[in-house]
C-alpha cells in the first residue's frame, strides 16, 4: 500500500473515531437533567407558604383579642377558624370578627341568655345545624355550629349586616333591616368595626371555598 493511502486511511478513522466520541458525549448529557445557575435556583424553603402565612395572620388577631390565651390553645383555634371557614364558606375576616365580638375567644363562658364559649350558641342553635349540644365546650364543635349558623343567615338574609343582626338578635326579629335595638345596632358596628380592622391588618381575606 502507498504512504498516500496509508494516511488517507488514518485521517478517515481518525474522522470516525471523533464524531463517534462526539456523538456519545452529546447522549449522555442530554440523559443528565440540566442545571440553572446558582443565580436561577430557587430553595423550596423559600417559596412563600399561604396556609401557613393564613394560620400566622389568624393566631395574631385571636392573640391581640385574648392575651390570656396559651400558644397552643391559639393554634387550636387558628386552625378551627380556618378549617370551619373553608367547609361552610363564611369569609373568615367575618367569622373571626363575630367570634371575637361575642366572647373575645373565650371557651368557657357562658351568658345570661344560656349561650356557651367562642362563637355564643345556644345549645338549641347547636342543634339545629346538626352539632351536639353536649360539645359545644369543645373550641372545634362550638365554632363550626356558629359558622353553619352564620352561614345560615347569610343565605337566609342575602344581606351580610342583616345576617350579622340576626346572629344577635334572633331571625324572628330581623325582617328587612337592622332592627332599631339599641344593643343589635351596637354589635352590628362593632362586628363591622372588627372587620375593617382585620383587612387594614392583613388586607381581604381569602375566598373560603367549600372542600
């Protein structure tokens, strides 16, 4: 064989081997996940969390209401709050200013008309929206009998100041407007008050949606 096709030979291998070298290296990058610049990453603990920052905004408020409460009662309540609100659709900005309107969050307390702890329901009431009497010392049962009776109301009336009168006062008392009792007209203020507090604190509440 002439020294020119020698060469020729060794260049033509030489060509093979290179693309096949390429040709590899190119498939086993590309069974590789790519990776962003340490500039691009985003940590997943960083990532902001909107249940919990819900559960933060709810325990301050509960807190600034009750500061006689322990930490892990408020975070029983927080979670109550939210759990209730989300099952039975009340705005939670709402249901908190009611609770607190009516018993500063308060389980044991019960008033002159025989209406027990946080949300003030009438073992009647309890019963009527299918939640036991006897557990209306329990913060979870006695919160979400008072938002199936918010919730109640609110479809009842169709009208948020009315259903709030009517939270107080009785349905029987309350027609097409706030009734002038002097008492229903103060807490209908003070609930409202409440509220508008909530959202100067941490803006419009979520939108409950029923699970």
């Amino acid at each position: 064989m002439r020294a020119g096709s020698t060469w020729l030979l060794v260049l033509v291998v030489l060509v093979i081997v290179g693309l096949l070298t390429i040709t590899v290296y190119a498939m086993a990058n590309r069974s590789q996940p790519s990776k962003l610049p340490e500039t691009q990453r985003i940590r997943l603990s960083e990532q902001p969390n909107p249940a919990l920052d819900e559960v933060t905004k709810v325990r301050e408020f509960i807190k600034q209401k009750n500061r006689n409460l322990t930490d892990a009662e408020v975070n029983r309540l927080a979670v109550a709050f939210i759990n209730s609100s989300r099952a039975n659709g009340v705005d939670l900005w709402l249901l908190l200013s009611v609770a607190a309107s009516e018993s500063h969050f308060r389980a044991n307390v019960i008033s002159r008309a025989g209406c027990i702890g946080i949300m003030q329901i009438k073992p009647t009431t309890a019963y009527s929206v299918g939640i036991d009497p006897d557990s209306l010392y329990k913060p979870e049962q006695n919160i979400e009998a008072g938002t199936r009776y918010l919730r109640r109301l609110l479809d009842m009336y169709e009208d948020e100041s009315l259903a709030i009168a009517a939270y107080n006062a009785g349905p029987s008392r309350v027609k097409t407007s706030v009734p002038a009792i002097r008492e229903t007209r103060q807490y209908v203020q003070k609930v409202s008050a409440k509220r508008e507090e909530l959202v100067r604190m941490f803006g419009p509440a979520t939108i409950a949606k029923n699970d």
